[in-house]
C-alpha cells in the first residue's frame, strides 16, 4: 500500500488501525510533494515545521487512543486565501507579500483542533479572480493531466495539489465556481456549501454575497469528512447559520432511489462542448439506473447569469479590496503624500485582472451608474434565485455539466477576459442564489482530459446533495499520468 | 457600450488607482467589452422585483448578541506587519500640504 496514494477517508481508517502513522503519511506527502511540484506548481509554500509538530502530536494521540476523529493525523493543504497565524498568506498577490496574520481563520482553526496536518499554502488566482489560476503573482499552476492546460481556478492549487495525490485533502473558496470549475478541470470532487454554512472569518473577502468556503478530496466521502469539520455556526461570521451540523458521511451510502433529479435544459445549450455533454449525458444515466427519477426541468434566467455575477461581484470587491491601501499591512510604494501613496500602492500591488474588476466594480457603483447596473443586477439576481425555489418544488437536486468545457491551454483565454468569465457559466447561478453546489469526475474526453459533473441542491441540503454526488462518482478513480510516476 | 480614456481615469481615481497610458487604453477597451455583455439585463423584466443582497439564512443574518468587551488582537503583533509604524499608531505620509 502506498499511503500517500490513498483517499481521505482511507487514511483516516489506515492511521486508526495503526497500518500507517500520521508522521510516515506527511513524510509520504512531502516526498511527493519535492518529486512532483516543481512541474505543477501547486504550492506556494510548505509549512514543514507546523505539520511535523501536528504529525507527532497526532501520532502520540493514536498511541494512547485519543483520536480526535477521521482528519487526526491526515495532510491537509489551504489555498492562500485562509489566514493561518504566522505563516505567509499573500492571496496570489503581490501586494500582501511577506504578510504573516495575527490570527487563524475559524476554518484553520477547526482543522487544527479536529487534528488535520497543515502542510502548506496553495496556489490560487490573484484574490480568486480567475478561472485558470493564471492570474496568480506567483506564476500558474499546471493540470496534472496535461501540463500545457490550466488546472482551472481561481482554487486551481488546492484541486491540482488533490489531484495529483500531493495531498488527501484541501480548502478552496467559491465565489462563482472556484472550487467546482477547478475540481471538474482535474477530476477529483470539489463541494461549495450553501452560503452561511462555513464561516468565511479569516478568509480574504472578494464578493462577501457571494464568498464560501468548501473542501476537495478526490471523492465524496473526504468532502463529507471535511465539511463536517469545518461547518457550523461562529461568532465572527454575522453570515453563519446556527443550523446543527448532520454527519455528512453517514447517509451517503443510502442511494438515490426516489430521489427526484432536475436537469435544467438551459444547461445544455449553445457553447458547451459536445464531449463534455456527452460524459454527463452519460453520468446522468447512471443516477436514472441506480434509481433517480430524472426530469427535464427550465431555469429561465439562467442566461442572465454571467452578467449578473459580473456586476454584483466586482462592485463587492472593489469595496472589499478598498482596504488594501498600503498603511496596516502589505505593500507600500514610496511616495511623499498620502494621496500619491494610495494610488501608487495599488498601481504596484494589484496585477491586471483586479485592477480590471475593481475599475469595473467602481464604475457600476459610481454616480449616476448605481441603478442601472448594481440595483438592476440585485433584481435579475432575485428573478435567478426564484428560478431555483420553483424548481425545487418539484426536485431534490439538479445536475448539470461543471463547466462548458475541458481543461484549457495555458494563455489560451488570457487576452479575452469576457471568454475566461463565460467558463463560469454553469457554476456561477448557485453562488448567486447561495446555494450548495458540487463537482465530481464523470469520465473523460478524446484528449484523456476529465469532464465534472455539477449537483446543485436546496440550501443547507448538503446530506442529499453529498448522498447523490457519492452515487454519481465512479467507483474507481483513475490516476493523472504524472502521479503514477510516467 | 463605449467607454472613454477620460471616464476610465476618473473612475480609476475614485478606485484610487495610478493607471499608466497604455493601462487606460486597454481597460477602456476591455471593460467597454465587458460592459457590452451586461447591457443585456437592461431587457430583463424586473419590474416589482425586490432586490436580492443576501442569499443566506434568514436567521442569521437577524441574530444579535450581547455587546461584551472582549480581548482584541496584541498592539503589537498587528503594528509588525505594518509597513511602518512607531509601535503605537500605523503612519503614513504627510496629509496636508
């Protein structure tokens, strides 16, 4: 058995009963992790001292029995987004280099205290803005399958670094696809909770309507896993619900039978790949013959979608990105005026897609603009939610293709940014209406490139939404090239 | 919709963004594109919609706790990752001429 080659859920069984120690599971991951990620570059750092620490304290815990759960003693990374105190957290950005938090956000903190080992900060969009993690500072991260393709993003560091086995376990964050369109790219599963399920404390704020934290692992059950551990109510986060937390992985293994399945015609149309269409036609299948009563349902406004995101989302961060002005944390330029020092602080820190959104996001909020763009996209943003409560009137879940295509090349979208946005199209809607949205690998296409499957469900219905993915997954998952070692 | 140099450096300037020549040229294009895309909700029948900020659950949104004085963040740790500072108050450049 190679340790580090096994899911979350089995590493979990593997360190209970005692076949393999947390500490030999984090040297196996940092082995691969110097073997492999100078090609992918799916870590911006490690943080080997920390997990060492966690590893022995978690090895010890297992030898007088005093496990703290299925994430003691298990590897786990965090896209750069997280802030964890005293390790570098830069966002993708330049303008937050050397920036080391005072604190741990909620999430990183629940990890710690359920016993996870943190192994490192990964790659990431600049401020997840963007679809490829091209837009990150520090260079793009590599598609395991083909190193020439994007991983997708903006979380394309936590889905490669799953992917390739770097890691059991990671976090990402979704605005408007960035776990679910980066875990479809690279084939593992990918989960955005329902808005207010997972507390964004400590997380860097893009669009804070829309922000969600969620785990990947390469199946549905490390996602029950993690989720369970970072779910729940806190005190920091007004937006966090204080509904109880189920045990995720219990049900999944109930099936879908009786469960009804929507499948929005509107998904279907111009614009999506016919490979793509053709894998999830087929994973679709799969949920009618294991059960599932499968309907054609319509979700009028979903090609409203896009712009809609656009408006909302880059008004809210240019509003959140405000505070990034060169005088409690990050860069500062040099200048004699405060005036000069903003606006040259900015000028530097920000690469080019943020300044894009935040110019963009300043515009529809500026006089005169408010009610044409920011006050008319509230309401389309409505008229999308509506759509969706209809619907699940008469369904427990929608499934869909994750993205409208397979993994792209490497500087293939990045002079058009109108078409790396239209890669968000099937993903975009749940952030809009808050909803729970997940990814899992449905098969592949001619090029040996992964197709996801998407499931949207009923807000805080993650343990229907989980128990369907699981009876979607394939039941063997099938290793990138370069992690088999060819 | 078109959108000129001189609208994309007073919107900069509100954003409070130094933008070079050749940034202004492009944004103006890129962002005159983009804006293009989302003229297409201005055709959505939102008449009697309410506007949807918050997509979550009702309930939190709505509680409220007791305001109790809690420990903050040491003075200390926060002012180290300041760029500059006088291990008291953040400082910045001159404000007033």
């Amino acid at each position: 058995m190679k340790p580090e080659l096994l899911p979350l859920s089995q590493a979990a069984d593997a360190i209970a009963s005692g076949a393999v120690s947390p500490e030999a599971l984090l040297e196996a991951s940092l082995a691969r992790i110097r073997a492999l990620d100078g090609r992918l570059h799916a870590f911006l750092r490690l943080t080997e001292n920390e997990a060492r620490t966690a590893a022995k304290a978690a090895t010890q815990r297992r030898a007088s029995g005093k496990s703290l759960g299925p994430l003691d003693g298990v590897p786990v990374a965090l896209k750069d987004i997280f802030c964890m105190e005293g390790v570098e957290t830069t966002c993708g950005s330049k303008i937050l280099r050397g920036y080391a938090p005072p604190y741990d956000a909620t999430v990183v903190r629940r990890l710690k205290q359920a016993g996870a080992v943190i192994v490192g900060k990964l790659n990431m969009d600049e401020f997840a803005m963007g679809s490829s993690t091209e837009n990150s500072a520090y260079g793009p991260t590599r598609n395991p399958w083909d190193l020439t393709r994007t991983p997708g993003g903006s979380s394309g560091g936590s889905a490669t670094a799953v992917a390739a086995r770097l890691v059991p376990g990671a976090l990402g964050t979704d605005t408007g696809g960035s776990i679910r369109q980066p875990a479809a790219l690279v084939g593992c599963a990918g989960l955005k909770p329902t808005y207010g399920r997972v507390s964004r404390f400590g997380v860097i704020a893009f669009a804070s309507s829309l922000d969600q934290v969620g785990p990947f692992a390469q199946d549905v059950r490390g996602v029950a896993h993690l989720l369970a551990a970072i779910a729940g109510h806190d005190p920091n986060d007004q937006t966090s619900s204080s509904r109880p937390v189920p045990d995720y992985a219990a049900g999944l293994d109930q099936g879908v039978r009786g469960l009804r399945i929507g499948v929005p015609r509107e998904y279907f149309g111009e614009g999506l790949a016919p490979e793509v269409e053709k894998a999830v036609r087929a994973g679709i299948e799969r949920l009618r013959a294991a059960g599932g009563e499968v309907r054609e349902i319509s979700l009028p406004n979903s090609p409203h979608a896009i712009a809609t995101y656009y408006i909302v989302a880059t008004a809210e961060a240019s509003s959140n990105l405000a505070r990034y002005d060169g005088v409690r944390y990050g860069h500062r330029a040099k200048a004699s005026q405060l005036l000069e020092m903003y606006e040259k602080t900015r000028a530097e820190g920000f690469g080019a897609e943020v300044k894009r959104r935040i110019m963009l996001g300043t515009y529809v909020l500026s006089a005169g603009y408010y009610d044409a763009y920011y006050l008319r996209a509230q309401k389309v943003r409505a008229l999308i939610r509506r759509d969706f409560d209809q619907a699940f009137a008469s369904v427990d879940a929608i499934v869909s293709p994750t993205s409208p295509t397979t993994a792209f090349k490497l500087g293939e979208k990045m002079d058009d940014p109108l078409a790396m946005y239209l890669s968000d199209v099937y993903t975009v809607p749940a952030n809009l209406a808050g909803l729970p949205g997940i990814s899992v690998p449905c098969g592949f296409d001619s090029k040996g490139l992964p197709v996801g499957l998407q499931l949207i469900g009923k807000p805080f219905d993650e343990e229907t939404l989980l128990r369907i993915a699981h009876a979607a997954e394939p039941s063997e998952h099938r290793l990138p090239p370069l992690a088999e070692g060819r | 919709m078109a959108i000129d140099r001189a609208q994309v450096r007073h919107v900069a300037r509100l954003a409070r963004l130094a933008l070079s020549e050749e940034e202004e040229e492009r944004f103006a294009a890129q962002l005159g594109h983009v804006l293009e895309y989302v003229e297409r909700l201005q055709a959505v029948d939102v008449a009697g919609v309410e506007p949807l900020s918050f997509a979550g659950d009702a309930a939190a949104g709505l509680s409220l706790r007791e305001d109790e004085p809690l420990p903050c963040l040491p003075r200390d740790k926060v002012l180290a990752q300041a760029p500059e500072h006088n291990g008291e108050a953040f400082l910045v450049p001159r404000i007033l001429e």
